[in-house]
C-alpha cells in the first residue's frame, strides 16, 4: 500500500518558517521596546526598537512584532 503523504524528514528552518510570530500589544504612548526573546537561558540578546512614528516594530531576531495600541 502507498501513501500520498511524504515521509520526507521536516528541517527546523522549516518549522520556524511555519511559526506565527507574537503580537505583543504595548502601550500606545511609548517611543520604544525592548525584545530578549524570552524563554530565559533560550532567547537572544537583548534588542532595543524605536517606532519612529510607526504603530509596528518587529524583531529581527524572533520576529516578535510589538504593537502600540
């Protein structure tokens, strides 16, 4: 018996390509954000982020999108 579905092993590029990225909504009135990732010991370094009149920033390390609202 055949089946149509792969059995090709999934890379973990992959699986992080398929993940949504967190909303995390932030006070309306704040210039900035700070981004460590989160997860404690499995995160990333810490990254500050400016609005500079945008409503969005995302983080280029885990894409994480910071939202004033």
């Amino acid at each position: 018996m055949t089946s149509s579905a792969s059995s090709a092993p999934v890379s973990a590029d992959q699986h992080l390509s398929e993940r949504t990225p967190d909303v995390i909504a932030v006070d309306p009135h704040c210039s900035g954000v700070k981004c460590d990732g989160g997860d404690g010991a499995l995160g990333h370094p810490v990254v500050y982020y400016v609005f500079d009149g945008c409503d969005h920033v995302e983080c280029k390390y885990c894409d994480r999108i910071f939202v004033r609202r």
